[in-house]
C-alpha cells in the first residue's frame, strides 16, 4: 500500500522531515521582555510530542521594536538567546520534530497589545518605522519612514539573529515576510510611497526584502533551510497581487530560500479576504508551479482528508496547522489513523494509541 503524501518524507537541504505536517507559527503573546517563559516550554514541548514534521516557533522579533507586541518573543540580544537555548534543545529531546524559528519585524504593526486585549496599539508600545509613514489603521500612529541608516541597520538585525539561531541549534530559518509586516510593507504598493531605491517599480520595492534574504543566507550554513512566509496576495484592488508574488518568489529562490509558506492578507485592515476551507491552496499551488520552488499551503485546513488531498493534487509540498493544533495537539495521531499510515509515538503515550485503547473509536469520531 503506497504511503500517504502526508506522512511521506521531505528532503530540504541536509533537513529531512518525518512528514508533510507543519506547526505553524501562532503567537502566544506570553514572553517577558521578548524572553521565552515555561509557558513556552509547555505547549511546544506538548505539540513536538505530537509528531509534526516541523514546528515553526511563533514570530520572533530581531529587534526590541521589531516585536508585533510588548509581550511576543525577541532574539535580539543576550537574555533572548539564553532563554530559546533553553527551550530549542528541550523540544528536540521531545520527539523528531525540525525545529524551526520564524524572524521578522513588525514595522508598523508593532507594539500592539495582544488579541485578547482588543489588539490595537498597546500603551507600552513604541514609535514605530516602515516603508513609508503611512499608518496601519486611522486609529494606529505614524510610523517613522526607514532611512538609508535604518535599513542598514535592520538588515545586520536580521543577520545577527540568523547567527544567534544558528548558536542555539535550531534546525530551520523561516523568514516572515507575509501578514503586513515590515518586509511585506516594503513589498505592498499601499504602504510603500517611497521615491528612492526601494519604492516605486516592483524591482525596488522587492530591493530590501532580498538583500535581507542574502545577508542572511551568507551567515545561516549551507546544509540548513532557509524558508520564507509571504501574503501572495492584499486581496485590494492596487495592492500586492499574485503576479508579483511569483516574480519574488523566483527572485528570492535564487537568492537562496529553500520553501515558501503561501499565505495572503495582513497588510491593510480593510481587505475583503474571501476565507473559506482551504482558500489559500491555490495560492501555494500557482507558487508552486511558476517559482518550482518547494510550498507550504496554509488556511483553513483541518482535516486530515483534506490536508491530503492538497498534497496528492500537487499543490503544495507541506501543510500548515495552527488552531487545527491548539485544538487538538495529537493531530498528528489523528491524521495518521485516519489515512491508514504507522506512525511512531512516545513511549510514554503509547496506551493512548488507537489500536491498543478501546476508546479511541468513541474519543476520535471520524471527520
């Protein structure tokens, strides 16, 4: 019996995965001072016994203002490194997760306070710098726009993380440049009204984004993945569409990025996203097949049924689960009974297996 797409080994650079099912980056808006905390420890130490062929830890800032919250994780500076050199080894021992960070900077999105808190700019927050001084929202502030010297300064940012990353041992970079974030709001012709080298034509605004990807490719080893999240698409009418997406992800392919995680959306709060089950697979798929560079599909998929057909249809490479996993840590599990695939577990949560307890059958009715 041929094995289910989903629980088939992927091979990115020297990284192999166990299987095509990803945990994706969630923020938990439960860090202190941009430091990871045992609250950290417990629910990615729970998700990496679950099996997943990847675990992208949440965004994680590159600078202190580069943070989406007062209270999201930082890898910026001594402090912030110790405490993930804590987690990263922990989570490894757990189970044969790749372990994954995703850096970015929030621009002009920073300093908000957490979702449950209303998610509008915190008062803790911090003035703010972007593409442009084009705010988020008509309640946010301004931001700063980014000179020549802040642009610099980013990039060796960025790069010093890579290298703190790389200290910590984590198995893969994925670079956040989706959701309306700094990179994103140089990419967005709605954010980005620059008259310099890095606004106006699609090759300028793509400029910073890929000189990241560069410098950070020139730090992070040869053998290790380097990812990237993209909105592949504003969902507004003048705004960042799929055709510039694939021009970036061919240029950011040869610049050195290994998988792309195709995302949409993020960067104005006033787009129409048509979200559906699965309405961004098609996204991944046309990436896929116009950059043939390696996909992630991500959005509204749940279901294990699902998560293979994207993958047998050859619309993506892997699949992305973020509150499909809060919901159900033992996805994993779930989704290999299901598909009919072995799958290996932690001994210590062999009785929960569902050919050894009797009631798996009533515990896990089929989707």
């Amino acid at each position: 019996m041929t094995r289910p797409h989903l629980f088939q080994p992927l091979t990115l650079r020297g990284l192999t995965l166990d299987n095509r099912a990803v945990v994706a980056p969630m923020c938990q808006y439960s860090a202190v001072d941009g430091i990871a905390q045992d609250w950290h420890l417990q629910h990615y130490g729970s998700l990496a016994a679950s099996g997943p062929g990847m675990i992208v830890i949440e965004a994680t800032g590159v600078s202190p203002e580069g943070r989406i919250s007062p209270h999201c994780l930082g890898l910026h500076d001594d402090a912030t490194e110790a405490a993930f050199a804590r987690l990263v080894p922990a989570l490894q021992s757990f189970g044969d997760s790749a372990i994954a960070v995703q850096l970015g900077h929030a621009g002009r999105k920073g300093g908000a306070a957490p979702p449950w808190l209303g998610g509008k700019p915190a008062k803790d927050g911090w003035q703010t710098l972007s593409a442009s001084d084009i705010p988020f929202d008509s309640d946010w502030p301004a931001p700063r726009a980014a000179t020549a010297d802040d642009i610099t300064r980013l990039k060796q940012c960025f790069v010093d993380a890579a290298k703190r990353a790389l200290r910590i041992g984590f198995d893969a970079i994925e670079l956040h440049s989706a959701h309306g974030y700094l990179l994103h709001q140089f990419l967005s012709p709605l954010s980005n009204r620059r008259t310099d080298g890095y606004g106006g034509p699609l090759d300028n605004r793509m400029r910073f984004p890929l000189e990241v990807v560069e410098a950070m490719r020139a730090v992070w080893p040869a053998d290790k993945p380097l990812g990237i999240r993209i909105s592949a698409t504003d969902w507004v009418e003048g705004g960042w569409n799929p055709d510039e997406a694939v021009i970036y992800a061919k240029a950011f392919k040869a610049a050195g990025i290994d998988y792309v995680c195709v995302s949409s959306g993020g960067l104005v709060p006033y787009a129409k996203v048509p979200i559906a089950p699965g309405y961004q697979i098609d996204l991944a798929r046309r990436i896929r097949d116009e950059a043939q560079i390696p996909t992630r599909a991500v959005g509204l998929i749940v279901a294990a049924a699902q998560a293979e057909a994207a993958l047998a249809d050859g619309a993506a490479d892997m699949i992305a689960i973020g509150r499909g996993f809060l919901d159900n840590p033992r996805w994993v599990w779930h989704a290999a009974e299901e598909l009919g695939a072995e799958i290996s577990y932690p001994p210590q949560f062999m009785a929960a297996r569902g050919k050894i307890w009797p009631g798996a059958a009533l515990a896990r009715p089929r989707n």
